[in-house]
C-alpha cells in the first residue's frame, strides 16, 4: 500500500512540475510600438519608470534598431536587455499620425514665392 500511494505522489508531482513548465508562456514585445505600461508588463526588472525612460528615449532618437540598442537607456543595461532578449521584437515603428508629418509645399504656393526671382539658367 505505501508503494501505491508513493507512486501516486511522485505522479502528482511530475504533473505539477510538468504543467508549470508548459506555463512558461513568454510573451513578446515591439519595443518600437509598445507603450510604457506594456512594457513594465512583459518585461523582467523594468518597471513604470524605465517603460517610461524607453519610450522617452524612443521618441527623442528614433526607433531601436535592436534590442542591444535599448542598453543605451538610461537605467537599462546589457544584464537587462539579455535577461529579456527573448521577449524583446524590434519591428517598424508605428506610422505617424497625420498631423505630426510636414505638409509638402503646394506647388502654386512656391510659383507664387518665386514670382519675382530670376529664372535658372
């Protein structure tokens, strides 16, 4: 009897170690789209504040172009960006909105603005 019931213990602990490592689900993120609080969410040893430092740093310089690049992050290092490197996506940068991109110059406008100059030769 104490066979069976250790025998059922040990299968019950296999499962549970079992299902626990299937849970593992990593979850990825675009860190070139994703906001401050996704950030903080997925990954490891980043809180609001470096979420918040990350998309500062992304907007003043432009998309990461990868994942080492968000080392240059003030508050991030190397050890971070390797603990996450496997939830870290560096896609395109989301388009900008509408309003936030310059206007071309209407070409009667620039005709008009160099009505009085001479022409090139």
């Amino acid at each position: 009897m104490k066979s069976i019931r250790a025998m059922f213990v040990s299968l019950c602990l296999s499962l549970l170690l079992a299902g626990t490592a299937f849970a593992n689900d990593t979850q990825k993120v675009n860190i070139n789209t994703a906001d401050a609080a996704t950030l903080a969410r997925a990954l490891h040893n980043v809180g609001q504040a470096k979420a918040e430092a990350i998309v500062a740093y992304r907007n003043e310089n432009g998309p990461f172009k990868s994942a080492e690049q968000l080392a240059m992050v003030k508050g991030i290092g190397m050890r971070t960006v390797e603990q996450n490197v496997d939830r870290i996506e560096v896609g395109a940068a989301a388009a900008r909105p509408a309003a936030a991109r310059p206007k071309p110059a209407a070409p009667a406008a620039a005709a008009a603005a160099n009505k009085g100059a001479a022409p090139l030769r």
